[in-house]
C-alpha cells in the first residue's frame, strides 16, 4: 500500500506497469526468435507463467479512493470488460462492507483517543 497523493501514486503506478510490461515484452520477444526457445520455456516455467498470468492486472482493477464520504472506484482508462466487471464487484464489496463509515468510525475512535 502506497499513501500519496494522486500525482506521485498514479506517476508511481504508470512507473511500475511500464517496467513491467517493457521487461515481458523483451522476454516474449527473445522467446519469439526461436520455435525451440519457446517450447523449452513453456516447458521449464510452466508453473511461472501461470504466476505472472495472475499478475494481470485486470483482476485487480480498481483502486479505492478513500476519505470521501461514498464509494469510489477509479479504473484503468483502458480497462477492458473484464477489468471493469472486477472494479464494480469492488464497489459491490465495498458498499457491502460500509467502508466510508468503517473509516470514519475508526478515524473519530482515533481522534478521541488523542483529544484532537
């Protein structure tokens, strides 16, 4: 978990997918030279590439964004359905669970605890 403001969390968000992304496409690439190579891969890091399938980040989607007083759900501008599906089921989740008034009663107990 990261607590910043919207600039440097999204600045820092693009920073990571990007690197990500460059380092998956430089594999794929090599891997796409050679019939061989890809085979060998698949091969030997089976159990890897299922890992970094997990990793896509469409079943994730979906970032909360907390202090206000309802729910918010921001979300990739190129989400995909899927991705968008994932977010809704998260608000779904989050209006379920009451998360603005969890935070604002955990918050207020904070506060008194430390008469501010």
């Amino acid at each position: 978990m990261i607590v910043c403001d919207g600039f440097v969390g999204n600045t820092t968000l693009k920073a990571c997918e990007g690197t990500a992304q460059f380092v998956l496409d430089k594999l794929k690439a090599k891997l796409a030279t050679s019939t061989i190579k890809g085979w060998l891969a698949r091969l030997l890091f089976s159990d890897m590439l299922s890992e970094v399938k997990a990793l896509n980040p469409d079943q994730y989607n979906g970032a909360s964004l907390l202090g206000l007083r309802g729910i918010v759900i921001k979300s990739h501008g190129s989400a995909d359905i899927s991705a968008l599906v994932n977010a809704i089921g998260e608000a779904v989740h989050e209006v379920k669970r009451q998360v603005p008034n969890q935070i604002s009663d955990r918050l207020e107990a904070v506060l008194l605890e430390r008469q501010y």
